[in-house]
C-alpha cells in the first residue's frame, strides 16, 4: 500500500491496526519515502488506521464514530458485549476500532465502508435494544481523564503492577493474565512474572490501560516505589 501510494500518489488507508501492527505500518511507509499518519478516530485510541500519503497534511480519515444509544433501567452493555453484537452482523474485526462506553451510550470507531450499515442493522446489543446515530465527534465527557496511583512493589512484575494498578488482588491478576486478558506492550503477556519496565503498558481486556510511568529506588525494605498512569 506504501508503494502504491508512492507510486500512485493517491492515499491509502489501512484497516484499524494493533499498536504494534500501527508502529510497523508507520516504518514501513518512511521505507517508501511517503508519510504516514494513524489515527483511531480520537486522541489516545488504541486501535488506529495508517494512512499512506504524499502531500505532507493528510486527508481525511476514513473513520467514522457511531453512537449506541439504550435505556440505562434495564442493562448497561460492556466492551464485549457490544462488539460481538458487531461482529454477529458479519463485520469483520478489522473494522472496528476502539469502543467507548459511557453510562447511557457507547461509540464505535469504525471504518468508512461499515459505518452506514452497522447504523442501520444494530437494534440489539445482548437482550438490550439499541439505537445507532453517526456522529461527527466524540463526546469529550466520553473519555476519562488519566488517573495516577503511587506505591510500592515487591517487583517489576506484571501481576505485581497489575495488582496495585488495578487495585486487585494477586490471584486475579495472575488468572487475568492466564485467561489471556492481559498485554504487555500490545503483545499478549503469557507469563504472570514478565517483568515491566518504566515505559511499558500493560493492557486488560475489559478494564483498560496501566503505562509504568515511573519507578524509584528500591526502599530499605527492598520494595519498590513506582507511579502508574492509568486509562479507563
């Protein structure tokens, strides 16, 4: 797609890519000699298009936002519900970025070509009934702000972060990380002792973002003293 953009001059946008998937994709385009720009649809979105172009401002996203509105007295739908009911309308995975949620509505991040009809088919998420509006822009009370949490560790593991980030306990950190819930780095973390450093995210399916903002020196207990930066 780089090369055909280079060639072509015409831009060219990829599916909604993985972080890391988005970090190559971005490489990939500089090796072609083309810029390249991703967005999800707003600021901090973790899934993102890569968008291949020549001229140095970039057209227009081909990502559109689709607002799921329900009644907040009978059920309030989570990340997994909402996106199987996406998926169920036969939308492939690769369409669909980030899901917000907020109390009494979600928006879907989506692309261009499925945005109508997910609009159009969606009336069900789970047993709930549902209503889809397209919309221009994100709600800004939709994301929360980043929080922080101080404390110490006994180590840089990952159970260890998840537990003070999350405000868990050890052995549902550890069962997150061996259902397959957790990723370090945007890689699937298959190993409750992979160690974390300042820098990395640790990401839960269902929960959120913990980024290692920062770690101090050990104290005399010989426990550690870090800040997180977490995204809900």
């Amino acid at each position: 797609m780089a090369n055909r953009c280079a060639d072509s001059g015409v831009p060219s946008a990829t599916r909604f890519l993985t972080p890391a998937e988005a970090e190559l994709a971005v490489a990939i385009g500089k090796k072609s000699g083309v810029y390249a720009t991703v967005s999800g649809g707003y600021p901090n979105a973790e899934r993102m298009i890569c968008l291949y172009h020549i001229q140095e401002t970039p057209p227009a996203f081909p990502v559109s936002l689709v607002r799921v509105q329900w009644d907040a007295r009978f059920a309030v739908p989570g990340h997994r519900d909402l996106l199987g009911s996406v998926l169920a309308l036969g939308v492939d995975r690769s369409c669909v970025g980030d899901i917000v949620i907020g109390k009494t509505f979600a928006v879907l991040c989506v692309a261009n070509a499925v945005a109508s009809f997910i609009t159009d088919s969606l009336v069900l998420v789970g047993r709930v009934s549902v209503h889809c509006t397209l919309k221009g822009d994100l709600p800004e009370n939709t994301v929360s702000e980043v929080s922080h949490v101080k404390g110490t560790v006994a180590s840089l593991r990952a159970d260890c972060v998840l537990c003070l980030g999350a405000r868990v306990s050890r052995a549902t950190a550890c069962e997150w990380v061996r259902a397959g819930r957790v990723f370090l780095n945007h890689e699937p973390c298959l190993h409750t002792d992979a160690h974390v450093k300042t820098g990395d995210v640790l990401s839960v399916r269902g929960y959120g973002r913990i980024v290692l903002a920062n770690e101090g020196s050990p104290t005399r207990k010989d426990r550690i003293p870090i800040m997180l930066e977490l995204y809900k």
